[in-house]
C-alpha cells in the first residue's frame, strides 16, 4: 500500500482539540502510522464531543483525526503508563498537547524522555510556553489570538473579530509538523532525538509579524478594514448588480495602473497624482472604495470578473461555506473524498500536500479506543492488565 514519504515513521499522540491533532494528521497525510492514546475515563479527545454533525461524530474530530489509531488508556493507572512507555520504546515521534505540567506528571516530561527514550522525538504543543507570566494559564484558540493581537486587525474599527479558522491553533500544529521533519533528519545523523516546545501564542505571535512591525515603526496601530487589508488599496468586497459580491485587489502600483484604465476606464485617475503610490491610496481607502462600488454596483459579477480578467487584476468571488461545497474548482479536481467513519461515512477535503504517484489513501476516522486490543497486542500486552 502506497502510505509517503513516512512510511515507517510510528508517531505517538497524547493529544486533544486542535492544534496537535493537526501536527499529527499532517504527519499522517506524509505516511507516518499515528496511534493516538485517548483516555477513556474522560470519553477520549474531548473534541469528540462538540457536536454530532458528522453522520453522527463531531466536525472538528472528523476533519483532524483520519487516518490514525485510536488506543484506549487510562495513563493513571501504572499498567497504562507503562504500556505507553513500550509504545514511546518502538516510537520515533511523540506529540503533546495536554495542560501545563500534565506530561511531567505522566512521567513523560523532556527529563524522562531524554533519559528513558533518547531517540524519540517529542513535541509538546502549549499555549504560552514556559518561563512567563501567562505560561500557567488556560489556552484555547480566541484566547491566544485576542492576547496576541490578531482579534483588534480584524472586522471593523470598534468592532473586533476573531479571524473564522482557528489560526492560532493550525498554525502552532503545523509549526509542530515542521519541527518533527526537520528533527527526524538530525536524528537520521545522530541518532538521537530533540525535545521541542511550540508554544501557541509564539505562532501567533509569528503570523502578526507584519502588523506587529507596522506598529512599532508607525507608531501607531493600524485599524481593521473588513474584508480588505489595512497594507494595500484598493483592495475589498464590492456588492454586484445582480446580487453577488465581487472581491478586488491590487498589490502594486502598475497593478493601480491596470485596474484604473484597463478596468475602469478612468485614465484620469491612473494619472491623478493623489493615488500614484500605495501609501497614498491607503490614506484615500474611502474615495476609491466608493468609486469601485459604484463601478460593480452597476455590472454583474460575470461582467466584472470578465473585466478585471481582461485588465490582468486579481479577483474572486465572496463565497459562503455551503457554496464552497459545490465549488467547481474543488469538483473539477476531484478534491473531496470519502472517508470512513464508525458509522458509515463522510465527505472531506483531500489534503494539500501533493506528491507526484499513486494518491496515497485518507485512513478512516477511529471511534474510541477502537485499536487497543490490536496495539497492545503487537506489544504482547493482554488490553484486561490496563484497566482500571
């Protein structure tokens, strides 16, 4: 079976929610086998739990947990701890994302590792990292984003938004993926593994490095702009006569060029000193905003795109989420595929790492703690010495 470039790569998870799950079904898109060890005493990963959406199981488990095994163990039982431990003996990857202090108490801390387990990889996903003030507190994805800053650049001045996606957590999961490709190469030259802390509000932190350095050169903060940015202009929504909405952008100033007499006809303004550089028309947002809603207001969507094609001006089309489900660019590549579930199945987007070859499977979506008695068999481990 066609797995990736992982392939013999065992990675072990004790994890929850977001932002490890996303490490590890990263690793496990790249054909590393992932064994994730829920607690049962709890009902396992408690995103399990968030809604029943998906023919049954929740949305987030189903998006970040395909393709790995689901193991059973209650780690405060001895026996438990120690079955995990002939797992991290066989493991190369080991990924974390429980509280503060949680893997130490487990006996799983860097310290155990380095001495009980010197070749794995760890990864420990927290939400401030330590040695701060905030390193003991509760993380969930808006608290991260609203502390570092990404809530006050979105929606609207006086009414800030939490971007939609949860960033702060995808992003600190991906971060951790990378860190694993990047250790598992030293260890293939040293063989032995690095503990590595990716703290969540450090990935935040790291996508607002443009407002952030904005802001301490400008001396002031920049103020959200909707659907736009507050860096270039013009560059936003505009409603459509036939009641679409059109998004428009410009990153350059021969871009402005294009977009002003190409599109819009308006050589006049192409040669308006007042919006020759982008600065200036960040200033003038306003005044070009309103001539482009006007200008759209007054065509229909297909007589915009057309135009804004024709002038070499990036465009796109304001979808919802149910109109991205029939989106026929997702449909013409064949980008949704079926993917097993406990009670039957559901339909989920392919991921975007593509190598060249046979398209290696989307593994099912585990129910809990569906693969112990096959894992702890592999380890000559009867799964009835692990209860508690």
């Amino acid at each position: 079976m066609t797995r990736g470039p992982l392939d013999g790569v065992l990675v072990i998870a004790i994890e929850q929610a977001v932002a490890a799950p996303l490490a590890t079904r990263t690793l496990a898109d790249l054909g590393a086998r992932v064994i994730k060890v829920e607690n049962p005493a709890a009902g396992g990963d408690f995103a399990r739990r968030y809604d029943d959406v998906a023919n049954g199981m929740a949305a987030h488990f189903v998006w970040l947990n395909r393709g790995k095994e689901s193991v059973a163990l209650d780690l405060a039982v001895p026996p438990a701890r120690q079955a995990l431990h002939a797992l991290l003996d066989r493991a190369d990857v080991l990924v974390s994302n429980l509280g503060p202090g949680a893997t130490g108490r487990l006996g799983i801390g860097p310290d155990d590792l380095a001495t009980q387990h010197s070749r794995l990889v760890s990864v420990e996903i927290s939400g401030y990292g330590s040695g701060g003030p905030l390193s003991g507190k509760r993380a969930y994805d808006l608290l991260i984003q609203a502390e570092a800053g990404a809530c006050a650049v979105t929606g609207r001045p006086g009414e800030p938004a939490k971007p939609g996606p949860p960033y702060a957590d995808m992003t600190s999961g991906l971060y951790a993926a990378i860190a694993v490709l990047g250790a598992l190469t030293e260890r293939a030259a040293t063989g032995r593994g690095r503990h590595i802390e990716i703290s969540m509000f450090d990935a935040a932190i790291e996508m607002m490095g443009y407002p952030l350095t904005w802001t301490r050169y400008a001396g002031t903060d920049q103020q959200p702009v909707g659907v736009g940015s507050p860096a270039v202009a013009p560059y936003g929504a505009y409603p459509t006569a036939d009641g679409r909405v059109a998004v428009l952008g410009t990153t350059n100033d021969a871009e402005w060029r294009r977009l002003a007499t190409l599109m819009l006809g308006r050589e006049d303004l192409a040669a308006d000193p007042s919006y020759a550089r982008n600065d200036e028309r960040v200033s003038r947002r306003g005044e070009l905003d309103a001539i482009l809603a006007q200008w759209c207001a007054s065509r229909t969507l297909g007589e915009v795109q057309d135009a804004a094609d024709a002038a070499g001006i990036g465009n796109a089309v304001y979808r919802t989420p149910t109109e991205v489900l029939t989106h026929p660019h997702l449909a013409a590549r064949n980008r949704w595929r079926e993917v097993d579930i406990p009670n039957g199945s559901v339909l989920l987007p392919e991921p975007p790492l593509t190598f060249a070859g046979p398209e290696p499977p989307m593994g099912a979506v585990p129910g809990l703690g569906e693969h112990t008695e096959a894992v702890l068999g592999e380890l000559g481990i009867d799964p009835a010495s692990v209860a508690p």
